[in-house]
C-alpha cells in the first residue's frame, strides 16, 4: 500500500489522472487538467448556488421567530434539551426555530396560565402562513410565571 497520494504535488485545483495504457499511449509523467473543466466523456457537473435556499430560510426563520415572540402567551424560544433547535445562517443562528425542508420545529417557553395545546395552537396559528405547506411542529419546553418562576 502506498502512502502517497497519487495527486502529492499536483497544483491546487489541479486533478491528476493517469494516461491510458496500450498501444499508442504517450509515455511520461501524468498529465494535469482543470477539476471543473469539461471532458467530453463527462460534461461538467451543474451545481445549484447555495445562495438561493440561505436567505429563504433566513428570512422565513427570523420572521418566525418574530411572530412567536409577539405570542402574548410566548415568554421566548428554546434550543431544545440538546441545544440542537436552530436554524443556521451564515454569521448566526435563530435559536429555537429549525427550518426544514418538510417540517418546521418550534420549541418554546409558555407563560402559565392558558392550557398548553391552546398556546401550541395559537403558534401554529401566527406562522401558518410562512410554512409553506410544511409541517408545524411545537415543542413546549418550559413553562414560567409572569414574576420569573418565583413563587411568593
């Protein structure tokens, strides 16, 4: 087993690929080509510029998180027991708020007072129309009193 690799001194951005052995072959060094170029065996591959899906989501989370903060019955938004419920934008992050291609997850901390499902429902309510389409899922994960938890 070799522990160099093939393309070890190659130019960056540079591919490597062997000649074709057989009759006719021209012998020598490997020769280099463009990593983008096109071949006429493979035509350069199409890439989507990751730019496009970036601000949707962005502005689809920002807004959301926005609304769900305006819930009277809303005192803020959770990352989750694991911190994992955020949507990541370049420069930051909306925590609380994952956007996903089939769903969108929202974890919150309620006041106390209005049962649950009707806080979860109102949620839903406030952002159903920048889903998409999509699936809303609320998470509740916390529940605080108006004097911050402490009970007189």
């Amino acid at each position: 087993m070799n522990a160099v690799p093939e393309n070890a001194g190659a130019e960056p951005g540079r591919v490597t690929t062997p000649e074709r052995a057989g009759p006719g072959a021209p012998q020598g060094p490997p020769r280099q080509r463009d990593a983008g170029a096109e071949t006429p065996e493979r035509p350069a591959p199409e890439r989507e510029a990751p730019e496009r899906e970036a601000p949707e989501r962005e502005v689809s989370a920002r807004r959301i998180a926005d609304r769900v903060l305006s819930c009277p019955d809303v005192a803020g938004l959770s990352r989750g027991p694991f911190g994992v419920v955020a949507t990541y934008l370049p420069g930051g992050l909306v925590p609380g708020v994952a956007v996903r291609d089939d769903a969108i997850e929202v974890d919150i901390v309620a006041r106390y007072g209005r049962p649950l499902p009707e806080i979860a429902d109102l949620v839903r309510d406030v952002i159903g129309d920048l889903a998409g389409g999509r699936r809303v899922d609320v998470t509740i994960a916390d529940v605080v009193t108006d004097d911050g938890g402490k009970k007189g």
